[in-house]
C-alpha cells in the first residue's frame, strides 16, 4: 500500500534559479516600458490645475473626466475621419497583397523575381523624398484635399510590405493544391478564391493588423495631403490639441488615450492571432 501511495505521488519540480531570475527582470523591464502609459491615464483623470511636473506622479483627487469630453468635443470629426480612411484603405490593402502574393509564389512568369525585388523597393522610399510628385500627382488625378486620395497613398504605400508577408505566407501552400484545381478546370481566379483564399487567414489577420496600425498612426501623409480641418485625420487633430500660449497636459492626456484605443483594442483581440500568422509564415516561408 505504501509502495503504491508513493509511487502515484508525483515528483517534485525543482525550482530553477535563473528562470526566476529571468522572470523578475522580464517584469521589471515590463513596468519599466509601461511607466509613460501610467503617466498618461493619471495626467489625463487630473483637472487642470493639478497638473505640473513637480506633481506628475501624484495620483488624480478622482476621476475627472472633463479633459476626455474636452478631447473628444475637439478630434471627434477627426476621428471618424480615420474610421473612414483606415478600413477601405486595410480592406483594399489586404487584398492586393493577397492576390500579388499568390502571382508571385505560384504562378512564375518571366521577371517575376525583378518585379518582385521592384516592389519591395517601395519599402525604402522614404516618405520625404515623393511628396512633391505626390501632391501634384493627387492634384491631377482630383484627389488632393481628400479622404480618398489618402486612402489611395497607403494602398499604395502599403503594397510591398503586405506583398511580401503575402507571399512568404503562400510559398508554403502545396503545389498539388494549385494543379488539383487546374484538373479540375478551375481558372486563376477560381483557383485563389475557392481554395487559396479560405488559407489565407492567418495571413489576412497578420497584414490587416499591421495595415491598420500604421495607417492609424500616420501622421505625414495626413497633414500634407488633407487641406481642410474637416477631412484631417486624427493624428493631426490630436497634435493641434496643443495650444499655441498653453498646452492644457491633461486635456492632450486623454486625447492621445482616446487616439490610442482603437489599436489598442485590436491588438487585445487579435494580438494572439497576430502572433500566430507570423510564425506561419516564417515557417513556410
């Protein structure tokens, strides 16, 4: 009975020193990294008058939500603006990316690598450089001044990179996949939509992630191109919450919380989805 008992009895786990140590640091660096977003929720929850950098970490005599109001009543047509801006240009994004990813990894044409290495040369195009011939370009075309020419400018902005996550993502799709469906009589497009597509999730999670990160946050292309408070977006409308005698801290507190929320809320959802479609597409790339 005894042998039995012990037997059943699972075996201690020794506790290893430098794990624990490694832990510690890890949430030190942590709290380290996340110190300007407590600095952000107490300045904003503070009136006006509690604000100073003598007392920056005091915490806030309640919660005064008068500077979120006083924020939103300034960038709320702003930030709607963005709403509008980022999901056509995510959608639009994602989808060409997708569809030059599945021509460059399995349907091989002669220069197909030369367009492919042409293309991602677009990621080292610093933005500076093309604002001239793009402004004028927009000016042609009668989209300067517009929501939809900066729907126009991160699609395509956006294009090497989410080609190239793309296409890493369908090197790893089997070639037998694409031959079945030539068998089968299906065409370029019945092929990606009926048996490509319904793969390419991981990867669509991945780029729209990252398409509506930046997108949100761009702030160049935003105050270049839009030509009236009306149709800017909300980066620009949260840096002139600044004033020009005065900046009012807890009043700009709230709105960079207000501007932040919605990535913020995106990367809680679908962080581990984010994570996830990455390391597939490392792997079979």
């Amino acid at each position: 009975m005894t042998t039995s008992s012990a037997a059943s009895t699972p075996p201690r786990r020794r506790i290893d020193g430098g794990q624990i140590v490694l832990h510690i640091i890890m949430a030190a660096v942590a709290l380290f990294y996340l110190l300007p977003v407590v600095l952000l929720l107490i300045t904003s929850f503070k009136d006006f008058e509690e604000v100073s950098l003598s007392r920056m970490w005091d915490l806030p005599s309640g919660l005064h939500l008068g500077s979120f109001g006083r924020a939103w009543g300034e960038i709320s047509g702003s930030f709607w603006n963005s709403v509008q801006l980022v999901i056509p240009a995510t959608v639009i994004s994602c989808l060409l990316g997708s569809l030059n990813g599945y021509v460059l990894s399995k349907w091989k044409f002669p220069g197909s690598e030369t367009l492919f290495t042409a293309i991602l040369f677009g990621m080292f195009i610093p933005y500076q450089s093309v604002l001239i011939p793009l402004v004028e370009t927009l000016r042609i075309m009668g989209l300067y001044g517009s929501i939809w020419g900066l729907v126009l400018v991160h699609v395509v902005y956006g294009l090497p990179i989410t080609t190239l996550i793309f296409r890493n993502f369908y090197v790893g799709v089997p070639k037998e996949i694409i031959e079945a469906g030539k068998i089968d009589g299906a065409n370029f497009f019945g092929i990606y939509r009926h048996l490509v597509l319904p793969l390419s999730i991981p990867g669509f999670v991945v780029v729209a992630i990252w398409q509506f990160t930046n997108i949100w946050n761009e702030f160049l292309f935003g105050l270049i191109i839009t030509n009236s408070p009306e149709r800017r977006p909300v980066t620009v409308a949260l840096q002139n919450l600044s004033g020009s005698q005065f900046t009012q801290w807890n009043v700009q507190m709230a709105g960079a919380l207000i501007v932040a929320l919605p990535t913020l809320i995106m990367y809680i959802f679908l962080g581990r989805y984010f994570l996830r479609g990455m390391l597939a597409g490392s792997v079979k790339g």
